[in-house]
C-alpha cells in the first residue's frame, strides 16, 4: 500500500508538472509493480497489458470516432450547421451566441472531441461574432463552454476511456449522456439570454433571415442528422455496437464529404496523418491508466482507500458529494484526461460497493470534467480558445466563462439529484 500510495503522488506531481502523461503513468506504473511485486513480473504485465489493448474490440472504437470528427471538422461541414442556426436565431439579442452554441451541439455529436470542438467553432463562430461587435467575453465564454459538450454528448473520446477502465458498456454510456448534452444546452442557452438582457451592448441583433433563406440553410444540416442518428439509433435499437457504429459513422462521413467535393487528396491526407498522431497518443496514454490500474489492485492501495472509506463513516450520496469535491479542486490545476485516468480506477470500486450505477457515475464524472475544462488556473478549453484567438485575453475568457460555469453547477447538482435523468433514455432500450 505505501509503494502504490507514492507511485500515486508521483504521477500526480508529475501532471502537475506536465510531463507527457502517457510517459509519466508507464514509468509510474512499472516502477512500481516493481517495488510493490518484483521487476520480472512488472515488466512481463507491461507487453501484456498493451497486446490486451491493442487487441481489443472495444478500443478499435477510438480512432473510428477520431477519424471521423476529423473529417467533418477539415472539409468545413461545420460551417454549414452554424449557417442553419444562423438562419432561425441569429435576429434575436444574442442570436449569434445561441447559433454557436447550437453549432457546437451538433458538432459535438460527430466530434467526440471537447478541444476539437472549441478550436473549430472559434474558427468558424468567433468572426461573425466580432464583426456584430459581440463582447470579447460572451463571444469567447461561449465558445469555450460550448466546446465542453463535446466530451458528453455522444460519441465522446472520454466516455470510451471511462468505459474501458471500468468495464462499463460504451454503448450505454453514449446513450446515458444525450439527456444530460441537451439539458447542458438549455442550461447554456439561457445563460446566454440573460447576459444579452442584462447587458445588451454585449450582445447585439443581427440581420433576420426570410423563410425561403432559412429553409435553404437547413439543407446543411442533414450530415450531422444522419450521422447522429445512425450512431445513437443504431444503439438504441441495439442494432450494432460501439465499435460497428463508429466504423459506419467514419465511413459514411468521408462518403458525405465526398459527395459535398470538399474530400481533396490533401485533405484526406491531412486527416489520415492527424488520426493516427491523435489515436497513438490517446493509446499510450490509455496504456499506462491500465498499468497504473493493475499497480493500485496489485500494491493493496485500492482495498486500503476502500477501507479508509469505510472508516470514515461517509456513505451514500455523502461519499458521492466527497468524490466530486475532489475532482472540482483537482479540475482546477489538472488537466481533465489525466484525473479521469488516474482517479477513476481508485473510485470506481468504491462508487460500485456503495450500489451506485457506474453509467450514471461516469456522467456525473464528465460533467464535472466539463467545469474542469473552463474553471481557472488550468482550464484547458481557455488555452485552446487561447492559441486561436491570441488577440482576446485569458482573463476575458475566464469572465465570459462565469454564467457558463453557474448553471453547469446547477446541471451537476440535478443529476446528482435525479440519477433518472441520466439512466431514464438507456432504461427504455430493448
């Protein structure tokens, strides 16, 4: 239990620190099984663990759903879904933010990716924003807020790494964040009307489109229809699995780019080359959280937390509201993948011994990721914002992001609540 106690705050010094995460886990990890056990055994578990992986079904879903947000995100598909939203809200106070905020929605459902997301809004989103002389801080708060739905509503990269580390059934998982995605829209949306009514100058109308226009524009619209529908329907109907669903999705969005001609030789290569760097990187990191795993079972460190738990008397929704406070102070000055990959496998056992449903664990877990990902010093979607737009100040960002974190605050404590709004979608399957 010591070995796998310092093993723990080494890795978690070294996130701090920022050492590549997937190097900082392995070597965490392997250092010590060897301490804990013996070197032989620490590094025959080591090729072992990462055959398991690379051989596994479940993680062929990865770079499937990389693949194809890639492609919808590099041929400018995205464009055409902010146009549609345009159309119907953009003559309304704050019509621009809401359309970006739709945008983000529905790139999101092919995306998987929250960072991705943030970055191709802020390309596609952020001109037309200033040039209505929209307020750095709502133009910027809230694409970065928007951005966030992309790790929750489905299919999310993070939801796969949640369910492979704890075993739970991806489809399921996709399912249970729909809900909770449209929910977090709503909540973002209103957020957005009550700064435009409160201060109107950061805010102003724009142009109001006709029906013909607005008709016109939603022709635009039907790739993220169809593939959102085939994805989340197929597994509702239980007609395939995670796995089936994002090879369809990923091959009928090179189909769909093709037929818009935007697919160019360059551009699938583009899209190749930033897949398989994406994938390989998100596959190492994923083979040290599995190591890291194996460390906290083999070095007693999970069965000593379990009983330090137990110790305390925490229980219930009690022990739930400990867990999250955890993650929201370590959200704060962590990045949000590496708490996921290193906390999860300590608290999963516990949430399980406690009777809680692990899908709607993993909700709530990426909901509070989400704050992570806009809450100061770290807040990673900021940076991202960041390194687009390098003319809008961090502090801007961070003060655009005030309403946004408000009401995913008042999301987290709904579906903590209410865990039937979570599991309510996946108990009507089959």
């Amino acid at each position: 239990m010591i070995v796998g106690s310092i093993a723990m705050i080494t890795a978690i010094l070294l996130a701090f620190l920022r050492v590549p995460l997937a190097i900082s886990l392995l070597s965490v990890s392997v250092a010590g099984i060897g301490f804990a056990i013996n070197w032989n055994i620490a590094f025959q578990l080591l090729p072992l663990t990462i055959s398991d992986a690379v051989l596994s079904y479940d993680l062929a879903v990865v770079p499937m759903f990389i693949l194809m947000g890639n492609v919808i995100s590099k041929t400018g598909i995205a464009h055409d879904l902010f146009r549609a939203a345009y159309a119907f809200v953009g003559h309304v106070r704050g019509g621009l933010s809401l359309s970006t905020m739709v945008a983000c929605s529905g790139f999101s459902a092919v995306c998987g990716s929250s960072y991705a997301t943030a970055a191709t809004m802020a390309k596609v989103a952020y001109p037309s924003m200033k040039k209505y002389n929209y307020s750095d801080e709502l133009a910027s708060g809230t694409i970065a807020a928007g951005g966030t739905l992309g790790i929750l509503i489905p299919p999310s990269i993070i939801m796969v790494v949640y369910g492979i580390l704890t075993q739970t059934n991806i489809g399921d998982l996709f399912i249970a964040g729909v809900v909770p995605g449209l929910i977090g829209l709503a909540l973002y949306m209103l957020a957005i009307r009550v700064v435009a009514a409160r201060n109107p100058e950061h805010a102003p109308q724009g142009e109001t489109s006709d029906w013909s226009e607005r008709i016109k524009a939603l022709s635009g619209i039907w790739p993220f229809v169809l593939l959102f529908g085939l994805i989340i329907g197929g597994l509702y109907a239980k007609l395939f699995t995670p796995t089936e669903a994002a090879g369809m999705g990923a091959g009928l969005a090179i189909l769909i780019a093709t037929f818009h001609g935007r697919l160019t030789w360059k551009v699938l290569r583009a899209v190749i080359i930033d897949t398989a760097y994406t994938s390989v990187s998100l596959y190492a990191v994923l083979f040290g959280a599995l190591m890291l795993s194996k460390l906290l079972t083999l070095s007693g460190l999970a069965a000593g937390v379990l009983a330090l738990v137990q110790s305390t008397g925490l229980e219930g929704y009690a022990l739930i509201f400990a867990i999250m406070l955890v993650f929201l102070v370590l959200g704060c000055v962590m990045d949000s993948m590496a708490i996921i990959l290193i906390f999860v496998p300590l608290f999963a056992p516990i949430v399980v011994t406690q009777g809680f449903d692990l899908v709607w664990f993993g909700i709530i877990v990426i909901v509070v990721t989400e704050i992570a990902l806009v809450t100061p010093p770290v807040g990673m979607n900021v940076f991202v914002l960041k390194a687009v737009l390098p003319e809008v100040p961090v502090v801007r960002i961070f003060k655009g992001l005030v309403p946004f974190i408000a009401v995913d605050v008042v999301r987290l404590a709904l579906l903590v609540a209410f865990p039937a709004i979570t599991l309510w979608l996946g108990s009507t399957v089959g």
